[in-house]
C-alpha cells in the first residue's frame, strides 16, 4: 500500500447524465484506457459512451470523490441463476491513482455484491501487464483462474488475459 498519501475518501452513487461528458473525456485518455477491451481502444463518441450508461443489463456506479464524478465502476454480465457477475472499474481521474484508491473501491463493490445483493462469485480479468489491476485484485483475495494466452493486440504484441475469481466463502473467511 502506498502510505504517501491517505486513501481519498470516495461515495458510489447512481450514474447520472452529467457523468457522459467526463466519462467520454477520460475514454479519451491513452493512459486510462490502454488495458480495457478491444472496444475503448479507438475513438469513442459520446454517443457511445451515452449507449453504455443506457445499457440496463448490468449494475453500475459512478464514483465521486470530492463531489466530482472521477470514475465508473460496476458488476456486469451478472448470471443470477448462478449468482455471478463480473466486476468492472475505471478511475478516469489519474491523479488519483496509487493511493489505495482501486483497492477500496473494489473492496466496497465486493461489500455490495455478497453481502447486499447476495452474489455467489465474482469474476474478473485483467489484461498483462496491468500491474494496478493485478494489485487491487490480489489486495481483496482474488484467485487467479487461468490464462487466456495471447488474447489481446496491445503495444505492439499480443498479451495475455488473467482470469480470476473470488467465491463468497472465501469473502467471508478474509
Ligand atoms: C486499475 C485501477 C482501478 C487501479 O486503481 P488505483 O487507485 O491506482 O489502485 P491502488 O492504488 O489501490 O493500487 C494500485 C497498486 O498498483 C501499483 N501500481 C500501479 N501502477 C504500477 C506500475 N506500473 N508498476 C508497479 N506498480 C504499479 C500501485 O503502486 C499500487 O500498489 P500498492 O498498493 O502496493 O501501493 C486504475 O489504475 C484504473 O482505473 N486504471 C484504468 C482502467 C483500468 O485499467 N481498469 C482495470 C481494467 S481490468
């Protein structure tokens, strides 16, 4: 944990309409977006970002530090014959990363999915080598499930896909 800085303190909230236009302009950012899937590597409109926030399907939140949007994060995919769903972040707001930020809110969203809305198992997956993905996953128990090898163009050659998982249980037990 990097103990330079206090973890900013952070709320997750509805998602609002106000939230398309940083939203956008964080998708704009190379840094920010470099490890998530094939889709945010080009452009993206507002208007696509505008059809993200409108997709139903899955759970999300904004995050708001300081009273400004900085981020989304959510549970998405959810398969509630099963109780699973997969878990998303992206912390837009650079300047916030490494102070313990990611670790937190994933550990609220965790907090959410078992316990409030009674998830079995959350999955997730991050692309090598997001190394602060990699962390704040292993800073809340996630096993790693396999390797999808060589999954994903980035960087000029292919990189590797982790899959991990944390089961209930093992929530509870931590
Ligand atoms: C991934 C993300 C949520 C992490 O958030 P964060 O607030 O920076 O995370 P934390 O500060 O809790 O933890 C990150 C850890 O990784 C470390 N880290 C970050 N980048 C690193 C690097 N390039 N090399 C080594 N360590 C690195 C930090 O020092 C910190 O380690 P520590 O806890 O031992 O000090 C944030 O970087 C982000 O939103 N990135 C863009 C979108 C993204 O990649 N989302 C994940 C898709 S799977």
């Amino acid at each position: 944990m990097n103990s330079e800085h206090p973890s900013p303190d952070f709320i997750l909230r509805p998602t609002r309409l106000e939230d398309i236009e940083p939203y956008t302009l964080f998708l704009s950012n190379p840094e920010v977006t470099i490890w998530l899937d094939d889709f945010f590597q080009k452009p993206i409109t507002r208007v696509q970002v505008e059809g993200l926030f409108h997709q139903d399907s899955w759970c999300r939140w904004a995050i708001e530090c300081e009273n400004k949007f900085v981020g989304l994060t959510a549970l998405t995919d959810p398969d509630l014959s099963r109780g699973i769903a997969r878990f998303f972040i992206v912390i837009g707001e650079t300047s916030l990363w490494g102070q313990n930020l990611g670790t937190n809110i994933l550990r609220e969203v965790l907090k959410l999915g078992f316990n409030s809305m009674g998830l079995r198992k959350i999955n997730s997956d991050y692309l090598e080598p997001n190394i602060a993905s990699e962390k704040i996953h292993e800073q809340n128990g996630f096993k790693i499930e396999g390797t999808l090898r060589k999954d994903c163009w980035r960087q000029g050659k292919w990189v590797n896909r982790k899959l991990l998982s944390l089961l209930r249980e093992e929530y509870n037990a931590s």
